[in-house]
C-alpha cells in the first residue's frame, strides 16, 4: 500500500459533523443560559411605563398648583401695589395734616396775642351795623316810580327780551332802567337778566355786578342792542334769580319790566313764585319784587298783556312790591 500516493482531504464529513456539533453546543448553552433575559425585560418595560404615567400625573398637578400659586401671587402683588398706593396718600395726608396743625398753631399763637384787640373791634362794628340800620330806617324813601320802596342794597332786574318789547317798548323800558338805577344813589350789587334768567353780561350768571356810574352807564348802552330768547314768562327767570343771587345777609329788589304773559295759568305761577320766595323768620319774604307793565303792542291782542298786568299785580302784593302799569 502506498501512502504517498493518498490524498489527505481537511474537510472531510467527519470534520463538519464535529463542527456542526460544536455550534450546537454553544447555542444551547446560550438558550439555557439567557432563557429568563425577555420575561425580566418585559416587566422592566411596563414597569417604567408605569414610572413614567406616574410621574406624568404628578407633572400635571404640580402644573395645576403652579398656575393657583401664580394666580395667588398675581393677587397679592395687586393688593401689595393698591396698599402701597393708599399708604403713600396717607402719608400725604399726614404731611398736610403736620402742616396744617403747624400753621394753626402759629395762627393760634397769633390769634391769642389779638384776641383783645379782635373782640374791640367786633364791638365797634356790630354798634357801626346797628348805627347804620336805624339810620336807614329813619330815612327810607318811598318815593319816585309809583311808590316803589327803595330800601334794597342789591337789584336785579328781570325784561322781558321778546320782540313784542324790542321792537315797541325798548326805548321806554331803557328810560325806566334809568330811571329805577336813578332811585339807588348806590347799590353793593346790581344784575340784569333776561325773563328767563340770562344774563346781559356774558359770564357772570350767579355773580353780583359792582355798582359802577361806568356800570350804569354800559348797562343802558347794551339795552338798545341787548337781545335774547324770550317766551314772555318770567317765572323761570324769578325762580333762577332767587335761587342764584338771594342769600340772608342781604336786602334783595327784583324789577320785572315786560308787556305779556303767555304762561298756562296765572294761580299756578303765583304758586310757584311762593314756593321759592317763602317767607323768613320775622314773615319777610326772601326778595321784594316789583313789576313795570308796559301796554300792549300795535296790531298784538290785548289779552296776553291784561294777563301780565293781572299775574304781576297779584305777585307783587304777595311779595311786598309795587306794580305799575304805564299808559301809551
């Protein structure tokens, strides 16, 4: 037998079945070895499903609580800004108050050192007051325009500006202006309004005007151009003129001068006059009122002005006036 000439073959099928063999065995022992690997991997996984689910509600209410705490915090910062407003106006107002005790104690300071002098003095005018008042009771006049008194300090005058008088009686009811200004050698205050409470001069409605020889003078200047809306009434404008221009330290004349009454009812402007000016303490009413009746206009019917006449006869007597009615 020649065993040089055998060939020797590497890869025989005994070689591969050994082979084959081997990876058998490693992959059984792998499989025997990591069998239980997929079971504790699986539960990890849902155990930190769960994790994450738990920590996600937790988020959320940590959130939830978040936007109450912001919601809170905003509030207070509010109610901090509105306190720290007030207190700074409080602190204001101790400053003022501080200055204000300070100065009335010096005033106070100053007062005590005057006292004596003040109630001397105080003496002196109420005995100047009551000198005055018998002088002038001693003294009233009851003269010129029909008997009208004239015992007044303050005049308000009270025209009728509808065309019925600019157009016919403007010059004749200047004249009486002039003439009832020429009554008072001087007045402490004088107003002139239309029937429904303006007044001629722009501006100083509710404000005594200081009597002037320049004021008179301009007052019967601006009547021969004066012109206002008028609805020949002048019970709005005796309402206005007592509530605006009456106060108790003063002895007030209102002058009425118009030619028509164009209201509803006589009685029920007499009411109303008498529900504004009642009487004070001692009967007196607030005002005194007077009345000028002019007649009535050419081609104008006589009725409106006979109810002028009438309203305004009654309304003085009832107010302690005088009412004079001219002629043509």
């Amino acid at each position: 037998m020649n065993r040089r000439g055998r060939e020797f073959e590497v890869f025989s099928l005994s070689f591969l079945d050994c082979i084959c063999c081997g990876f058998g065995a490693i992959i059984l022992l792998l499989v025997i070895t990591n069998f239980r690997r997929p079971i504790t991997l699986e539960a990890s996984r849902v155990h930190l499903q769960g994790e994450v689910r738990r920590l996600t509600q937790q988020l959320e209410m940590i959130r939830g609580e978040t936007d109450i705490l912001d919601r809170d915090l905003e509030g207070r910062d509010s109610q901090l800004t509105r306190e720290q407003r007030r207190l700074a106006e409080l602190a204001g107002d101790l400053t003022r108050v501080r200055g204000r005790y300070a100065a009335s104690s010096r005033d106070a300071a100053v007062v005590n050192g005057s006292e004596a002098e003040l109630v001397a003095s105080r003496q002196a005018l109420i005995a100047a007051i009551e000198r005055l008042l018998a002088e002038r009771r001693s003294h009233a006049l009851t003269a010129a325009v029909g008997g009208i008194p004239i015992d007044s300090d303050y005049v308000i005058f009270l025209i009728d500006t509808s065309s019925s008088m600019t157009d016919d009686h403007w010059s004749a009811a200047t004249h009486v202006l002039q003439e009832i200004l020429d009554l008072y050698p001087h007045l402490e205050g004088v107003q002139i309004l239309s029937d429904r409470g303006s007044p001629m001069f722009p501006g100083t409605y509710g404000k005594w005007l200081r009597d002037t020889p320049a004021l008179r003078a301009q007052m019967v200047a601006r009547m021969k151009g004066w012109r206002a809306y008028s609805e020949s009434n002048p019970v709005g404008g005796i309402r206005n003129a007592i509530a605006s221009y009456w106060s108790p330290e003063r002895h007030v004349s209102l002058y009425v001068l118009g030619d028509e009454f164009t209201g509803d009812s006589i009685q029920r402007a007499l009411d109303e006059v008498r529900a504004v000016n009642r009487p004070d303490a001692s009967g007196h009413r607030l005002v005194r009122i007077h009345a000028v009746g002019f007649p009535e206009a050419p081609g104008f019917p006589p009725y409106t002005s006979i109810r002028f006449s009438a309203l305004m006869r009654l309304m003085c007597e009832q107010n302690g006036g005088t009412f004079v009615g001219l002629r043509q």
